[in-house]
C-alpha cells in the first residue's frame, strides 16, 4: 500500500480551500494525540490493549509517526458511555472491552504462561483467531462471547480508528472530509486535481508527479 499514491501526502491539504477551519481543527486534534495517553484502562489492560491493536493492525516499524490506535480507542471508552446501540448479546461497550481483554490474558496465561502483552506475534495472533473462531473458553470470559467481543468490539473500534486518522489516509489515497470543496468529477474513473492518483502500472512517474501537486490546487 505504501507505493499505491506515492509522494501523496493529505496533510498538503491543511491550507487549501479543500478543508474548512472545523476540519482542521478535528484533524490536528487526531495528530496531537499520545500514543501513551490513557485515562480509560490502566496496567495490565491498558498493555494488552496495546498488544491487541499491534496485531490487528501492524504498522511499518520506520513510520515515523505511527496512528495511536490505543489511545485513541482509550479515550472512545473514556469520553462514550455508550453507543446508543448493541447486540443484545453482548454487554455495554465498556464492560465488554473491559472483560474482554481480562479475558485474552487469562487465556495467555493460562496457553503460554504469560499475559498477552508479553506473547510472541505468532501466539498472539493463534489466541486472537481463536476468539475470531468462538474457540476461547476461560472462566475469564463469563459469559462474554470471544466471538462476538472480537467482531463487534476488537474489529470495528481498532479498524474505525486507523481510518480515522491521517496516516491510513495516505494509504488509500483519501483526502479527508470534502469540505467545503466537495467533490466535481464524480463520472466512473474521474478524479478532481486535488485527489490522490493511483500508480497503476505503467503510470507510476505520472502519478508521482499529480500527488505532487496535490496541496497546490
């Protein structure tokens, strides 16, 4: 993916009539974010936490500024009481997230002899799987379905923050809220001056080039 939009950059964006002051104002907030920041979970969950988003979005060990994936779930339980919605199922997000990664140590303790902070990737990811396949059982869970706390809370509030935050953008060629520019080529395979241009083969230089001059439109 990092060669997908090469020399795109959407922060280019900050200056231009592509983003309002509301939508800095967002923007700058996400990138000021501590990786270390928490004031939700403390000690061993906030470090299994840390090791649950590092295996379920494993970032380039040379990005720079990687997204703060733990924070920002951290401070989502922190500042939201509730969604307004949840499978009937499953208990409120933040007793599910809190017996949800109780649960993961146990079951690392108990399978490898250490908390899950502390597991190797390869282990990791087989306990995680097994919570994707249903197939975790500790008393630890509690009536909690590790099948579901994985696809309804792991998945969807680990995955939403990356693509809330800059640096995936990049990755898929997104140029962030279109306000209040918005939007004019919307035929198939259209692209306004200030998107992303996709290196397909053959037109890597040229798309070089047009993210270049992405922030200068």
């Amino acid at each position: 993916m990092a060669d997908r939009f090469p020399g795109y950059d959407v922060l280019t964006k900050r200056g231009t009539q592509s983003w309002n002051p509301q939508t800095r104002e967002v923007i700058d907030a996400r990138l000021e974010i501590d990786p270390e920041a928490h004031g939700f979970f403390e000690g061993a969950a906030w470090e299994t936490l840390k090791a649950v988003c590092r295996r379920i979005i494993p970032q380039p060990a040379d990005r720079p500024d990687p997204a703060p994936l733990a924070a920002m779930v951290d401070a989502k339980l922190a500042m939201v009481a509730s969604e307004g919605y949840r499978d009937a199922r499953m208990p409120p997000m933040r007793e599910a997230w809190r017996q949800g990664l109780e649960a993961l140590d146990a079951e690392a303790m108990t399978r490898h002899g250490r908390p899950f902070a502390a597991l190797e990737g390869a282990e990791a990811d087989g306990l995680l799987t097994a919570a994707q396949q249903g197939l975790l059982e500790h008393p630890a869970w509690a009536g909690l379905s590790a099948e579901l706390f994985f696809k309804q809370r792991i998945i969807p509030d680990i995955v939403g923050a990356y693509y809330a935050h800059p640096v995936a953008w990049n990755e898929i060629g997104y140029g962030g809220p279109a306000a209040p520019r918005g939007y004019v080529r919307m035929d198939f395979d259209r692209r306004d001056p200030w998107e992303a241009s996709e290196a397909r083969p053959g037109r890597e230089d040229a798309a070089l080039r047009e993210n270049q001059r992405v922030g200068r439109s």
